[in-house]
C-alpha cells in the first residue's frame, strides 16, 4: 500500500493534496488508521508543504530581481534625464552668464573712465618678499636674526592668522630648540645667502617681538610691503621669465651663423635633460646620481668655456636684484656667454618639466632633482657674483606656481585661474586633474628645492628653508574666502614626505606652522572640496604612521 | 547638482559685497594698523578685480565630458563609501571618480549583490572601482575569515592589487591582504586575511589543501578577464576555482579589452551580470602620443633608443622586447649610459622578480626592460614612455601575426589616469614596418614618423606631437566589430 500513494507528481497542485482519487482505497485500506500511515501522510504533507513553500520563495526572488532590474533600468533612465536637465541648465545658465558677463563688461567700461584701474596684474599678494629692496639691509650679524625665520614666528600678523591662540604655546618653547639647532645649521647658508629675503628684514623692525618672526613678516611683507611695491616695479621674476624667453631666441639665431654653437648646442640641451629624467631615489644610498651631477656640471662648464664662441650677455637681465662685483668671485665681469646662461636655464627648464611630469604622479621623484639643483646651482664656478642664479629657476616658477609667490585666485573665473597658474593647453583649461598633478609636482619640487641641509658643506645654499617657511606662510594666510584647492594642493605637495626635514629645521616651530597648515588652515576654508579634505587627511596619516599629533 | 549649481550661478558681481565684511572682519582682528590698511587695500583691489572676472567658460569645464576620467560626479562622498575608505583615497590623492568608477560602483555595491563585466580603458581607474567594491563588501569585525578573492594573471599584478587594497584601505581597521601567489602564504596558517589577492593556480592548491575557508566569500573579482578567461591554463583554473567557491558569490569581470568571443563565455562565468562596456571610439587613451622610429638597421636600434631619451621629459620608461637576450644587451648598453635599469623577464625567480619589480615602483631604477610578462595592468604612474623595441607578434593558425590586444595593453603602461605618455615603436625592415602598419591600421591610429637623422628636428617633432595629442581629433578605433 506505501507504493501505491507515493506516486504524486512533483507538478501536482495543491488540490491533489487531498485524496479524491483514492478515498475508496483510503477507507478500505486496512492500515488507514494505522499509525505509520499517519505519519506517512504527515510526510506527504510536509514535502508538499515544503515544496509550495520553495515554488513561493522561487517566485519571491523572480519578483526581487524583477525588481530590481527595474530599478536600476529606473535609476539608468533617472540618471539620463539628470543629465539631461542639467545639460539644459547648464545651457539656460550658459546664455545667463555670457548675458552677465556681457553686462560686466559693459558695466565695467563706464566705470573704466573715471577711477583709475589697478593694474590687471595685481593680484592678492603679488610681488615675493624677496623684491623689497630693504632687504640688503637685513645684514645678518647676528646668528639670532639670520635665524629668523627659523625661529619661532612671534605673533604678529593677524590673530587668526599663522597660527591659532593654541599654536602659540609651542611657539614660546621653540627659540631654545631652534637656537641650538640652527646656529651650527643655518649660519653659513644664510651669510652668503644676500639677498636675504624680506621677511627678516621687515620684521626686525616691524615687530618688535623678541624673536624675529620668518612667517609673520614674510606674508605681512608680502601684502603690505611688497604690495604697493609691486605697481610700481611689475613683478620681476615675470620680466626675467620674459627675459629667458629672449635668450633662448638670441641663442637660437645665433646658432643660424655659429655652426661651432649649432652642433654642439642641441646635443648639450638633449644631455641635460636626459642627465635631469635619469635621476633617481636616493632610498638613503650616497651616491646614486653622482654619474649624472657630474655629467651636468660638465656640460655647464663646458658651456663656461665658450669655446663655441656665443655671444657674451648681461647677466643682470637674469636675476632679482642688481649685483655687484664681489671680490674672489669666479665670475664678476657683467656679462656671461649666453650659451651658459642659456643651459642654465634649459637646466632650470628640465627641472620644472620633471617636477610637473614625473613628481606630479609620484611627488618622492621630486626629491632626487631638488638635491641636484641645490648641488649644481650653488657650485662656485656657476655663481655670478657671489650669488647663485637660482632666480631663473624661480622666475619659471613664479610663472607655473603663483601661489608660492602669495598668488591668488578662484579657480570659477577665467582670470582666477590665470593668475593662480592653471595652465591652458590649445587654448582651453587643462583638466582639474591635470591642474591638481602639476601643482602636487610643483609643491614637492619647490619642498625639493628649498629645504635642502648645506650645514656639511662649503657651498652656499642658493634656497635656504626660510623660503619655504616664507611660500608656506603665504598660502596659509589667506583669507578663508579666497582659500582654493590649488593652494591646498601645493600645501599638501610642499608638506608631505617633508614633514621630518622641515622639523629638523625649525623644530617646534615646524610643529606649530605644520599644526596651521593642516588643521586650522584647511577648516578655515569656506569651500569644502576633496583638495581641501585631503590635506586634512595629511594630519590624520602623520598621526597613525608616525605618531606626530598635531591636532 | 547642486555642486554644479554652485559652480555656474555664482553672480561675479555679489562676491565682493560678500567678501568685504568678511575681509575687513578679519583685517580688524589684526593687531596693527598698517596691516588694517594692506587688508583694506586687498578689498578694494578685490572689489574692482572681481567685478571683472568673468567665469570660466562652461565648455571649458565641460570639455573633457567625453573623456573616461569624467564622470559628473564631483567626489567620492556621493558613493556612500565609508568615511576610512574616502579618507584613504584622498590621501592618494584620488579626488574625483572616473567615469568608470562613478557608473560601476553603485551597481556594484547595490544589494542583492549583481554581477558585473567592466571595461574601461587602460590607466582609468578599473583597479580602484573593484578595491572600493571589496572594501565595502568585507565584515572586518571577522579580520581572518577569507570574504574576498581576487584574481590576477601574474604574480607582479596580483602583489600591485594587493598594494592597492592596503594603500586605498590604510585607514580601514583590521585590514588583513595576503597574496596567495608563490611564496606568498604561510604554509603553516593557511590564509588568514579577509581579502586575499591571487593568481588561480595558487589559490588552486590552497583551496584544495584545505588552507583557504572559502565557504564565507561574498566577492570574487577577475581582473584582466578576458586574458584570464581565453586563455587555455588559466581559464580552466578560473572555472576550477568558481566551482570551489560559494554559489552566491558576486562575481566582477574586469579589463581593457574584451574580444566578442571572451565576453561570450564572460557572461557564462558571470551570469546575469551589469555590462559596462566601452563605446568603440573610446578605445585608445587620447592622452598617449603614439609615435614610431623609423630605425636604419637593426644594429642601430640600441644608439638610438638611447637617443630618445634627450628628446623629451621622460619620468620612468618601459621597453618591451622580444627575448631575454636583447632584454640584458639592451640593459648593458644603457646602463653604460647612466640610466638606472630594471629587466624583468621569465627566466627571473618569483622574489627576484618582486625586488626588481619593486626597484622600479620605488624609482630606483627609472628604465624597466621586460618581456610581454608585464604587458599588462601594472600600473606605475611616473611612466611618461613606453618602447615597442619589437613589434608584438602572436602566433595565429601557425603564422606570426601582429598582437594588437598586447599592443594596445602595452602603451597603455604610460598615460595613467589622465596623464601625458608617449608610446614608439622601432620599425626597421619590411616585416616590422607592415606589422605596425596593420596594428595602426586595425586602431585607425595616425603613427608619428620620427627619424634618427636629425635629432634637432626629432626633438620638435616630439615636442610638438606631445603638445598637441590633447587637440587631436578623436580617432575611431575599433576592436570589437574588427575582431575575427
């Protein structure tokens, strides 16, 4: 009798659950009452019940993933018609701006008549401190005041300005630190480094707080002082950069008539731009690009020889302040032959280009070609009076990296970005993205560049670490409107992987000027963007990776 | 939208009343009176400045619309990703989604979990859609318990992706990645992460051996699918591997390029899946620059490799040969020319490839000569040139033929996420030459000629090409309708 009902189809519905077919042999069978037929049909039962109950969920799932293709179909077809919309009101908005735009401009040439206008050149805190020309003044006698800036900045700019209430405790403790560390440090740099830039200068006398203070006066300079300074000398390191620009014309031509200069000129131009891109991290080995310093240093004096015969040039056009012949000097005559001069700058050039291509996807690249420019602009034989003739580096950098100089701009407006330097390629702003890697590249060259140790050797440091205290300060001073993701990205270029040198520098003060830098300046931002987070996102990594608390 | 919005509507001539108040409060909290006046006279100049500044033109911002690096989607934060991952990825620097990042994570992370086949152009952000993707899915309050498996096709891939995971998830506690590539698992523990990052013959053994608890794994992603999956060993380990794995798991296929046949059986592995796959004309990155010296003899070739290196801003390199033995002359020669050079190639060992390998990541060497080992997915940003020293070839029906996915897979090494590479290829007799042509012809590629008689002229050749690779016109490539 088991075999015979067990026959149900796995198909059968419902209704067959009940014994219709069979009542008749249900009730003759002998075992009906019987207690393994009872539990025969609870068996039944269950499995049918199970297997309504898997038809269900089956059911169920088909439903859900209906559902759910549905959706996503829903959320595809929402997606094209956000787009949709918005590319239409992005339109509407298109027309309203160039109407407004239209407006501006008619607005602004009734106004142009009577007021004079600034010049279109000044922007937020134009020339470097650097152009002040007090800045001779600034004989460093004194181990104290050279160390200016490195010591601790006293308080003077504006309150909320360098560093908060809270900063200014580590701020007291750090002359001793810094005096101990920097005299041995930073005196033999500093003596030879003449043009001392302006901040110390101003701020001897400006403030009269006990230390002089590198941040302070550099930004305050660099607003006040330099300021007014600026519409009357237009910005020197844009003349130089002009002046580069000439010079590598007059070389060109020259190189029509000179076939001595012509065949050499290219391959010298091609070996240091290899010898540039052939440099490598150090990763704590001595040594690695000694191949490549050597090679260039070479070809430079090469190109000091002249034996190609080009012509001999002012070198006065070239640098920030005039100079004057300095006894023992390797080179005090005015003029320079322009091959050499011309090299440098292609040397400059390449560093720039690496910065901006190579630095800007991996900012620790940078590191390798801010040794090798420190190293081969401060050798003496490359020196023109004395001095280092780094300002042709810097004029380029002016040019791709305003906001070290105290630049600058919204990134919204077309004039904005000009002055802040994003770049324009055939005419058209380069992607954010790009923007973001040359100004990363430029930040970790310029960190590079500057916060280089001569303390062990005979050379001068043509870009001692003041000048990034004083590009540092000139960034995080800005006014919380005006603060723009470039500026947070070249904050963040010019800090990270640095942090440890900057600290052996200026010790507590590094502390309390990287505390402004990566805590109070980015949450005085008005505009939260992804730059503005990510330097945020600095302190927190300093913190977890090497216990730095800043916060 | 609304971040849209606030880029367009902002009147230029409100600015000013707004930031005056603004300016001028914080000039009064300065101590003296003289840097009151420099603050006034930064308003003032502002006031009459902005009035001027006309807003950047909306074709501008939109110009790159079409490009694979732009999605509409201003950040991270719209993803709904957890606050340690959005941190991990600003702290590399990753600001906004790609296009591929921004269409495919939220179909990634929706629930149930879907299936998903992926293609987007090389250097575009595939790596960092599926990490996101795994760092979400894993429950790290169970740090040991294996969740997620990814499958690479070398062990160099699989050690970059487990790279990837640790630097995007630095911030993510309990974070645990092993690589279950040779050596790469304690023999003794068996696998004792969450997320765990493999080539399939390893992962094979482990599984088998019993050291790998696969019962709980929720995410399994492929990358460089359609090499994995086409070819003969590794797609049958592949298949091996899935039927090992848990039947609900969520498969991701990734890659660059996805022949017709490949994609058919990708839909086998994956069924059901999300497809996002790559309007044709989007297949070449606009962003490389591809040129082709034009060399004498083959003889010549090793001085003007060389040569080329003058000519441009070059941060690292790739050069892609075809044996070991031109790999190590070519090495001997450019280290007699000062370059610090990395080969790698099959006859290395596992861990002498990871330190070589590692050298050139690190930039200690900036010159990495392989052989088609390293054709694709690694991904070292700084390469700014790629070198086709020899032509790709494969064979088909008995017969050399030009490798056009290889080729495509290689100069994509360069112009990472948006950035300027540079590819050249030597040509130097007639069957090189028709190689390449066919290549250029089958992308609807326009080779630069360059030409090792007049460096002078060569280098602004290169210059100008390099200048002007982001205005040229879009050219149509085409692999899949030209497939088979």
């Amino acid at each position: 009798m088991a075999s015979s009902s067990p026959s149900r189809q796995p198909t059968n519905h419902w209704v067959n659950g009940s014994p219709q077919r069979s009542v008749l042999d249900e009730l003759y069978a002998e075992d009906r009452n019987s207690e393994a037929r009872h539990r025969y049909l609870l068996e039944v039962a269950k499995q049918e019940h199970e297997r309504v109950r898997k038809e269900a969920e089956r059911v169920y799932l088909e439903q859900l993933k209906r559902e759910e293709l549905q959706r996503i179909e829903e959320e595809r077809r929402k997606e094209q018609e956000r787009i949709r919309l918005e590319e239409e009101r992005i339109r509407h908005e298109e027309q309203l701006a160039a109407e407004r735009a239209r407006l501006n401009e008619l607005k602004a040439k009734k106004i142009e008549i009577p007021p004079p206008l600034p010049e279109p050149e000044p922007p937020a805190a134009p020339a470097p401190s650097r152009t002040t020309p007090a800045a001779p003044a600034a004989k460093q006698n004194e181990p104290v005041q050279i160390n200016g800036p490195a010591t601790k900045p006293a308080p003077p700019i504006q309150s909320g300005g360098l560093f908060g209430s809270s900063g200014l405790k580590p701020a007291a403790t750090a002359p001793s630190i810094g005096a101990s560390l920097f005299p041995s440090q930073l005196t033999p740099a500093a003596q030879s480094q003449l043009p001392p830039p302006a901040p110390p200068a101003s701020s001897v006398p400006a403030s009269t707080a006990p230390k002089p203070n590198g941040i302070g006066p550099a930004s305050e300079s660099s607003r006040s002082a330099a300021a007014p300074e600026a519409r009357t000398v237009p910005d020197r390191y844009i003349e130089i950069h002009k002046n580069l620009k000439l010079l590598r014309k007059s070389v060109m031509e020259q190189a029509k008539t000179n076939p001595a200069l012509k065949s050499r000129l290219g391959d010298m131009r091609r070996e240091i731009r290899k010898s540039v891109g052939q440099l490598t991290v150090a990763s704590g080995v001595a040594g690695v690009n000694k191949v490549q310093q050597q090679k260039i240093n070479s070809l430079l004096r090469e190109a000091l020889s002249n034996q190609v015969q080009s012509q001999l040039m002012e070198v006065s056009n070239f640098v920030l302040e005039p100079r004057n012949p300095v006894q023992g000097a390797v080179n005090n005559d005015a003029v320079l032959p322009s091959i050499f001069l011309y090299l440098i700058n292609i040397f400059a050039k390449a560093a720039i280009a690496q910065f901006i291509n190579e630095a800007g996807s991996r900012p620790e690249t940078a590191d390798p070609v801010g040794i090798c420019v420190a190293a081969t602009l401060s050798e003496p034989d490359f020196l023109w009076r004395g001095k280092s003739l780094i300002d042709m580096l810097l004029a380029k950098f002016r040019v791709v990296c305003p906001v070290l100089f105290g630049h600058r701009g919204s990134e919204k407006t077309e004039q904005g970005r000009a002055r802040i330097g994003w770049w324009k390629d055939c005419g058209r702003w380069v992607s954010e993205q790009q923007h973001m890697d040359r100004m990363t590249g430029l930040g970790a060259g310029f960190a590079a560049i500057s916060l280089r140790n001569f303390a062990h050797s005979k050379k001068t440091n043509p870009f001692p670490p003041r000048e990034y205290w004083a590009a540092m300060a000139r960034i995080v001073n800005t006014p919380a409107a005006d603060i723009s993701g470039t500026q947070c990205t070249v904050l963040k270029a010019m800090v990270e992987g640095y942090e440890q040198k900057f600290i052996e520098f200026y010790g507590t003060a590094a502390l309390a000027a990287l505390r402004t830098a990566l805590i109070e300046f980015p949450a005085r931002a008005t505009q939260r963007s992804p730059a503005v987070d990510a330097l945020q996102v600095v302190a927190q990594r300093l913190k977890r990776d090497t216990g730095l608390v800043l916060g | 939208m609304a971040d849209l919005a606030s880029r367009i509507t902002k009147p230029a001539d409100e600015t000013p009343v707004n930031d005056a108040p603004a300016a001028a409060g914080e000039a009064s909290t300065g101590n003296n009176g003289a840097e009151d006046n420099v603050e006034d006279d930064g308003v003032q100049r502002g006031l009459i400045e902005t009035s001027y500044e006309v807003e950047v033109k909306l074709a501008d911002l939109q110009a790159d619309k079409d490009s694979p690096l732009h999605s509409g989607i201003s950040s991270f934060d719209e993803l709904g990703l957890s606050r340690q991952i959005l941190d991990g990825l600003l702290a590399v620097n990753f600001k906004k989604p790609s296009k591929i990042q921004a269409r495919a994570l939220p179909l990634m992370l929706s629930d149930p979990p879907t299936n998903m086949i992926a293609q987007s152009q090389s250097g575009t952000g595939k790596t960092a859609a599926f990490v996101l993707t795994v760092l979400s899915r894993v429950d790290f309050s169970k740090p040991t318990q294996p969740q997620a498996l990814l499958l690479a096709p070398s062990r160099e891939l699989a050690r970059q992706i487990q790279g990837v995971i640790q630097t995007i998830g630095r911030f993510v506690d309990n974070l645990i990645v092993e690589a279950a590539i040779p050596g790469g698992i304690s023999r003794e523990t068996g696998v004792q992460s969450a997320v765990v990052v493999g080539t399939p013959g390893t992962v094979m053994d482990l599984i088998r051996r019993r050291q790998f608890n696969v019962s709980q794994l929720k995410v399994l992603v492929i990358d460089e699918a359609d090499n994995m999956l086409d070819q003969q060993g590794l797609g049958d380990q592949c298949l091996r591997v899935k039927n090992l794995l848990p039947r609900t798991i969520q498969i991701l296929l990734f890659s660059a390029t996805f022949p017709d046949k490949v994609l058919n059986y990708a839909r086998k592995f994956a069924p059901n899946a999300n497809e996002i796959k790559l309007r044709h004309q989007e297949l070449t990155v606009k962003g490389i620059s591809q040129m082709y010296m034009d060399c004498p003899d083959e003889a010549q070739k090793y001085d003007i490799l060389c040569k080329l290196y003058g000519l441009m801003t070059i941060g690292s390199s790739v050069i892609f040969v075809k044996t070991r033995e031109s790999a190590n002359e070519i090495q001997r020669r450019m280290e007699a020319d000062g370059h610090k050079v990395s080969v790698l190639h099959g006859a290395h060992e596992g861990q002498n490839r990871d330190a070589l390998l590692d050298d050139f990541r690190m930039g200690r060497s900036k010159v990495l000569i392989t052989t088609n080992v390293l054709a694709r997915g690694i991904d070292v940003s700084s390469v700014s040139m790629v070198i086709n020293y020899d032509i790709p070839m494969k064979m088909m029906r008995g017969r050399e033929e030009p490798d056009m996915e290889t080729y495509l897979h290689r100069i994509g090494r360069t112009g990472r996420f948006g950035r300027v590479g540079v590819s050249i290829s030597f040509v130097y007799d007639r069957k090189s030459f028709e190689a390449l042509s066919q290549i250029a012809d089958f992308y609807g590629i326009d080779l630069v000629q360059l030409s090792p008689d007049d460096w002078d002229a060569t280098e602004q050749k290169v210059q100008d090409v390099i200048k002007s690779s982001r205005a040229r016109p879009d050219y149509a490539p085409n692999v899949m309708d030209k497939k088979d």
